[in-house]
C-alpha cells in the first residue's frame, strides 16, 4: 500500500511525464493548416502535395500534413509559391 506521500510523489512524476509528451507531440493538420504553416494558399499547397514535394497521408478521404515534415518540405514550396 503506497502512503500519501508516495501518492503525491507518483502523481507529480506522471504530471511531468505528461507534460514532456505534450511537447513532444508532433501537430497533425488538414490542407489549410499546412498553407498556414507555410504562408502560402491552399491551391499551393495542393500542386505540391500532387507533385510529392509536401509529404501527406490519408485518413479516409481527408489528406493530413505532418508539421515538422511541411516544415522540412518549405524551403521548396516557398521557391515556387
């Protein structure tokens, strides 16, 4: 049986460990958040995604954009938009 302030203790160790995952998450958007990501218009966006120069994945019909890969993918989009 843990005592209360064994208690406390794990409870604080779990908050932490929550808190470094949040951080840690990578932000998944649609189409208009990646061409705010970006700075550049949805059609943009789109003309890349087709050409393969902006990574993206399905879930079912909709296209979603990885942030940290857009990023990566903006030094292209932004020499063409």
């Amino acid at each position: 049986m843990l005592t209360p302030r064994e208690i406390e203790l794990l409870a604080d160790a779990i908050a932490e460990r929550m808190v470094a995952r949040a951080h840690d998450v990578d932000p998944v958007g649609d189409v208009h958040d990646c061409a705010r990501w970006l700075s550049v218009r949805v059609a943009t966006v789109e003309r890349h995604v087709r050409s393969g120069a902006i990574p993206s994945f399905k879930v079912g019909s909709c296209r979603r954009f990885r942030r940290s890969e857009v990023i990566r993918a903006g030094e292209v989009v932004h020499g063409d938009s």
